[in-house]
C-alpha cells in the first residue's frame, strides 16, 4: 500500500467516517465493562430496604446516600472529562473501576450510617473516574456511527442496573457482608479496562502520527476536528446546551423516582413482598436496557431531534397514567416508560458532542455527571418529599415532568447526511 493511501485509511479510520471501520471488539468490551460498573451501581438503591431495617432509616436517610453517591459523581465527572481532554489518561478506566471496589468492600462492612456514606461516596467517585474515559472510547471505536456507539455503550450500563437488583434478590437476604461477593464484578472489569486501555492507547499512537505529517504525496490531510455545525453562532451553542440540560433534568428526576423508591411504591400501595417489588424494579430496569439502544441508530438515521421528541415528550401519556393503575398495569406502564425514556440519555449526549466536538471528554464528564447529580438531588428531594406527604403523593407529581419535553422545539436541527459525513 502506498504512503498516501496508508495515510488516507489512518484518516477515514481516525476520523470515524466509515462504518466499516467501526471495532465492535472494543465497542462490546467497553460496553461490557459499564455493564460491570453499574450492576456494582444498582446495588444501593436494591438494599435500601436492607439498609432501612438494619440502621433503622427513614426516607430522608436514604435519600441522602444516593445523593451522595451522585454528587461525588457529578462533582468530579467534568473535572474528570476536562483533565482527559488535555492529558489522556487511557488507566482512568481501571483506575476507576478500583476506588469502585474499595467502596464495596466497604459498604460490606460499615458498622454505621455515616461509613455507608463514605462507602456510597466511593463508589460515587469511581464511576465518575470510568465514565468521561469509557464514552471516549467508545466514540473512538464508533467508525463514525456515534449515536449507535453510545446507545451500545449504555446498553451496557443500563443491562447492568436491571441486572444489579435481580442479583440482589438472590445474594443480599444473607445479610450485609454478601456485599463483598460483588467485589469480583469490580475485579473482572480491572482486568479487561487494563487491555481496552493498551488499545486506546495504540489507537491514539496511530492518530498521533497523522498530526505530525500534514503533507502527503501533495495532499492535504483534512483536520479530523471540522465539523459543519460549528458555524453555529455561540449563543445559539449555549441556548442548546442549556435546554439539553432542563431535558437531562426531566429524565432523571423521574427516573429517581422509579429506581430509588419504586420498590417502596409496590410495597405501600399494592403491599407486595419485598422479593416481589424487587422483580419489578428489575422488568423496569431491563425495559430500560432494552430501549436504550435504538435512540442512537435511530438518531444516526433520522437525527437526534426526533429522537429527543418521543423519548421525551412522548412518555408523558404513560407517567400520568401511573398514579392510577392497578398492580398490573403499573407493572405494564413502568416497563412502557422505561422502554421510551432509555433512548433519551444517548442522544443527548451525542447531540451535545456534536455541538462542541472539540471537546468530547469535558461534554461527556458534564452531561454524565449532569445524569448522577441530577438523579442524586432528584432521590434526596424526593426522599425528603415522601417523609413530608407520602410515596404515593410523590408519583402524581413526577408524572408531569416529561412535560418539559416541550423545550425540544427550539432545539437546532443538525443534519443527519452532514453528520454522518463529518468527523469525530
């Protein structure tokens, strides 16, 4: 093969124009490993009821520890995301997926509320360690198909946070110290984020090399950063960016609803087992990994925008249906909405990427802390909300919040064809 076109094929695979070059090898490892990550994640809102009884809480306690496991996510995630951007850190992604196993092992063994705190703070940390790295990589191994790498990479996530409780149900009955059997979860995923972390690291040697030779044969190789949106005015950016973040807010403030208390629900308004409520929680949770996929492919194909509509605005029907249901259709409805809402998280993401594409780690870092802080505050307000009215209370109001997705008409209309064509 001849210098130029050698370079020519390091360019179309850099850039990530071809779907041919997309290396689902990576795409499936990384998204296995968030699967890892959030299983170990899942695993406090699943024994909160064990917490409760064991430490005598009320819903404000509760509330509290998964505000503390979301903030220290968001908090550090952009920090996190924007240190990446100008030092790659390929070990960030084992790294990560360590301080997540410290905090297991603690949890395991906290003889008290506030060593749970400190348990739930560290596995809050690791996941904002693991997150802005492996959605780098993900996009990196996408071969120029963004929003079905990131659907794939959530898939994984989100397979993880229904499959977190279904353990639960089996391993936790044993009492707190079962905790410590997931600390193989975490010890599996150091391993495979130590070799998808070499890979990321010859893939950007190769990347490296194209940046130091501009010239080749006479040709010109083209900036892989261009993208034909940027000309769009910066008040135009932030306007976008801000209403991204009011959807992000809409989403997971009703998802706290769900994954946090939703058990609680079943339990006070049907007085099912807590074995039961834990199986719905996981069919809803498993609705979500479900739908998570199809946001992005979609999104590659008919643009983001439209994605953004249904998963958002459309899911309001369902959420106000909710508070009204019997057992049954509340078991129908919640699967529904989870199958609905789950696209919404990674078209976003990429939406926003493709808005300041220089800067993938800092956007990935804020909106996947934007996720865990807004779902923290969310379950903590929520929690304090429930002690002051009831669980029941709380559900009639969430189910208005999907309403904001009204905000997605002034979204700007990124075309698919031009996106498809564009650079990572």
């Amino acid at each position: 093969m001849s210098s130029e076109s050698k370079v020519s094929a390091l360019v179309a695979d850099g850039a990530g124009d071809a779907g041919s070059k997309t290396v689902f090898k990576v795409l499936l490892a990384i998204s296995f490993c968030h699967l890892l990550n959030d299983t170990v994640q899942s695993l406090l809102p699943a024994i909160y009821p064990l917490l409760r009884d064991t430490f005598h809480l009320d819903f404000g306690q509760i509330g509290l520890i998964s505000f503390t496991t979301t903030f220290t996510a968001s908090l550090l995630q952009p920090l996190v995301g924007l240190y990446s951007d100008r030092h790659h850190r390929p070990n960030f992604l084992a790294i990560g997926m360590g301080i997540t196993l410290i905090g297991l092992v603690t949890l395991s063994l906290a003889p008290s509320y506030g060593t749970i705190l400190v348990a739930a703070g560290l596995v809050g940390i690791g996941s904002s360690v693991f997150h802005p790295e492996s959605s780098r990589v993900a996009r990196m191994a996408s071969g120029g198909q963004h929003g079905m790498a990131q659907s794939l990479f959530q898939v994984g996530g989100n397979a993880g946070s229904a499959l977190g409780p279904l353990l639960a149900t089996f391993i936790l009955p044993r009492g707190q110290r079962s905790i410590a059997w997931f600390s193989f979860v975490a010890l599996l995923g150091i391993i495979l984020l130590v070799d998808i972390g070499a890979w990321t690291k010859r893939r950007r040697a190769a990347l490296a090399e194209l940046q130091v030779a501009p010239l080749v044969a006479g040709h010109v190789v083209a900036s892989v950063s261009t993208e034909p949106h940027l000309q769009l005015p910066r008040k135009k950016i932030v306007w976008s960016l801000a209403i991204l973040v009011a959807l992000m807010f809409s989403k997971y403030f009703y998802l706290a609803s769900l994954g946090s208390y939703y058990t609680f629900y079943l339990m006070d308004k049907f007085h099912v087992s807590m074995r039961s409520a834990e199986i719905h929680l996981f069919a809803f949770f498993g609705a979500v990994a479900a739908g998570t996929f199809f946001g992005g492919p979609v999104g590659d194909r008919m643009g983001r925008k439209v994605v953004i509509w249904y998963s958002i605005l459309g899911v309001l029907p369902f959420t106000l249906l909710l508070p009204y249901a019997n057992l049954f259709w509340t078991g129908i409805l919640s699967v529904v909405i989870g199958l609905i809402l789950a696209s919404a998280f990674s078209t976003i993401l990429v939406f926003a990427q493709e808005l300041v594409p220089s800067k993938v780690g800092t956007i990935s870092g804020t909106f996947f802390g934007l996720a865990f802080g807004l779902g923290g505050i969310g379950a903590a307000l929520l929690g304090k909300l429930a002690d002051a009215t009831s669980i029941r209370f709380v559900y009639h109001v969430c189910s208005f919040l999907p309403a904001v997705g009204i905000l997605t008409a002034f979204l700007p209309d990124l075309n698919p064809v031009e996106r498809k064509n564009s650079p990572r």
